[in-house]
C-alpha cells in the first residue's frame, strides 16, 4: 500500500495538479496508512481518518489543487455555496462519470460523509478538494484529476460566455487573469516517435506504449483518459477500457476484424468508432485525447434559440467547426446517439474531428506522428482562438 500511495501522490505532482506538501494520501490495507505524517492524518484532530468507517472506503485522497487549477476551482465553490446548489460542468467527464461536484464549506465529518456517499468528490472551498477509492488509491487519483480537469473546463467557458454576454468583469475577471497568468506557454516541441508502418506485433506494441505516454506527458489528457489504436494487417490493436495511457503494457488488446477473438470484451468503450473510421480508408492509427481548450471550444456555441439546447452533446445537428477540425456530438458507447454513428462519417478526409465536450480523435495513415502532430496543433489553436475571444 506504501508503494501505491507514493505512485499516485507522485503521479499528481508529476501532473502538476498539487504539490507533494499540500497532499494528503491514504490507504487501508491492514492498517490504515498515509504517504505522509500530517495533522489531517490524525484521528484526533482531523476528520479524515473516520471517512474510512463511515464510508466503508480503501483510500481518501485530499489535496489543495495547485495553479492554474487552484483558483478556478474555489471561484466555482463560492458561487456554488453562495446559490446552494453543486457544480455543474458540461463536458462528458462529468457526465458519465462525476454528474455534479457538491461543495461544503468546511471540514465537517458528517458534512463531508454525507457528500461522499453520493457522489465522487467534494469541494471545501480554500482547503482542498476530497476524493476516495474502493479498491485501490487509483480511483481516488482519477477522481480527483477529473474533478480539476472539469472545473478548469467549466470555469473558461463560462468566463467565454460572460464575456459575449458583455458581463465580464468584478471577482469573475479577476479570477481569470490570475488562473491566466499561472497558465504554462503552450508546447509547440513534438516528441520523437515510432516511424511506421510497423512490421510486427511487437512494434505495435511499443509505438502504442511510446504514443500513449507522450499523450499523457503533453497534457493532452485529463488523468490518463483517452484511447489509442492501431490497424495492423486484420487485427484492431486498442487500448484496454480504463487502461492508462501512460501503463499501456499488458493494457491492449488485439481485435481481429472477423470477430474471431473476443478481446474487444475489454476493448475501449470506444472501439466501434475506432473500427469504423478504419473501414474503407487508408488509416492506420488514431489517437484520442481531452486537451482543454479543445474540450472548451467544442461547447463554444452562439446559437441561444437552438431547438436542441441542453442536448447539444447528442443532438447537436449545426455544422461546426474550428478550423478544418469539424465538432459533433456523441455518447460514449454503441447507443443511437453514440460517436461511433457521429465520428466516423465526420472523419472522412479529415485529420480529427472533436467530440462535444469530449475530446479530439485524430488520424495517422502510418503512424503516430500524425496524429500527435495534430492533437498538439489543434489544442494550441483553440487556446489562440480563445484568448482572441477574451481580448475582443
């Protein structure tokens, strides 16, 4: 357990979504233990150590989110405390994995119990943000990587949507230049990767491994979601679902096309888009990722009339586009209004196509230069497209 809560309190540093001073990681094996000695680990002044009983839990992370995340994050707790309902982000990680983000205005035990029985995380304004795992102090990790990813999300669209209202200005501008001034220079660097077509398996394998890692070292993802996928010969070799993309050995799976295997039993949840936009073209590699501000430019719609406002994730039917890069909606699965009836007919002839809220999918016909090349380009010109925006 000592070795998994130093990975994760490493991985979150590495990420740059808190310093290691800041957090506080637990795990209960046979005993309850924390990566390091703080007066929140103590039962007898902090209520942490009692979530593990009151919420029959295997690990609590609880950390103060570093810049730029931090003060985006407790501007939505305020605002959230002050009209009494959660947080509310649009994208899809929210969605289908957090629905809301509860705030409670202290470290109150049976306040904080009480959030996290019902949902993932919770939000103490000016302290940190709270979350737990199960079975292992990975899902704390993502959860918590999530829940800044979303309010990161959140926070620029609505300061987007103020500033087209003209009602951008007070606390709300303040809180955006100062997020904004602790924002990195975008990276303009690409990484060396595997040159294709690949030979073997086992080339397949390492691109992907390389590919994969690089995606997550970019920050062209939130936590290690996305997905990856190559076409080798007849076989569709894609990322496991729930796999990292910075662990991917022992993490993907070979599809044969014919449906011989049933290896796409744990496939991505996303293998059916991925097979399509393979079937009659000259593909080869697809790489999926959820840079920020492509994620925010995706929801970026003026269109206040829209028969479909609420909705726009599914049913979204306005051509759109940022750039050459065209934006549909799509759910995550096989349904109706999943993206694998959406993103395949978009993709033709494209070098990506965003998903509402979701993230670029990107194409190589070789390798996965080409669509690392374009998930980096796309992102940096949605972050130039939305700072023009807010300079207007």
């Amino acid at each position: 357990m000592e070795r998994l809560l130093a990975k994760y309190a490493g991985k979150l540093a590495a990420a740059g979504l808190t310093r290691p001073e800041d957090t506080v990681l637990g795990g209960l094996d046979a005993e309850l233990v924390w990566n390091r000695a703080s007066p929140l680990t103590d039962p007898g002044t902090s209520p942490l150590p009692g979530l593990f009983e009151a919420l029959n839990i295997n690990s609590l992370l609880f950390a103060r989110p570093a810049e730029p995340y931090r003060t985006c994050v407790d501007f939505l707790a305020r605002e959230s405390l002050e009209s009494g309902r959660p947080i509310r982000p649009e994208d899809c990680e929210t969605r289908t994995f957090l629905h809301d983000l509860p705030v409670v205005p202290d470290l109150d035990p049976a306040a904080l119990a009480s959030a996290l029985r019902s949902r993932k995380a919770v939000i103490v304004p000016g302290l940190g943000v709270l979350s737990f795992g199960t079975v292992s102090p990975e899902q704390a990790f993502v959860t918590y990587s999530s829940t800044l990813f979303s309010c990161f999300v959140k926070f620029f669209l609505d300061c987007l949507r103020a500033k087209d209202r003209g009602d951008f200005s007070g606390p709300r501008q303040a809180a955006f230049d100062q997020t904004l001034a602790h924002l990195p220079p975008p990276r303009t660097d690409l990484p060396i990767l595997a040159p294709g077509p690949f030979a073997t398996e086992e080339e397949v394998y390492r691109a992907m491994d390389q590919a994969g890692a690089a995606t997550v070292g970019y920050g062209l993802v939130d936590s290690y979601f996305g997905n990856i996928s190559y076409l080798f010969e007849d076989t569709l070799f894609i990322s496991q679902t729930g796999s990292s993309l910075d662990e991917l050995a022992g993490a993907v799976d070979p599809c044969p096309l014919d449906g011989s295997s049933c290896a796409a039993l744990t496939a991505s949840s996303e293998f059916t888009a991925h097979r399509r936009v393979y079937e009659g073209t000259a593909l080869r590699a697809i790489l999926h990722g959820h840079p920020r501000f492509s994620v925010i430019m995706s929801m970026d719609c003026a269109l206040a009339d829209c028969p479909n406002l609420g909705q726009c994730h599914i049913r979204c039917d306005q051509p759109r586009f940022v750039g050459d890069i065209p934006i549909v909606p799509g759910e995550v699965g096989t349904g109706p209004t999943g993206l694998c009836n959406t993103l395949p007919p978009a993709m033709r002839e494209r070098r990506g196509v965003l998903v509402y809220g979701h993230g670029l999918f990107a194409v190589g016909r070789r390798d996965f230069n080409e669509p690392f090349a374009t998930l980096l380009a796309v992102e940096n010109d949605c972050r130039a497209r939305y700072l023009a925006r807010m300079e207007r």
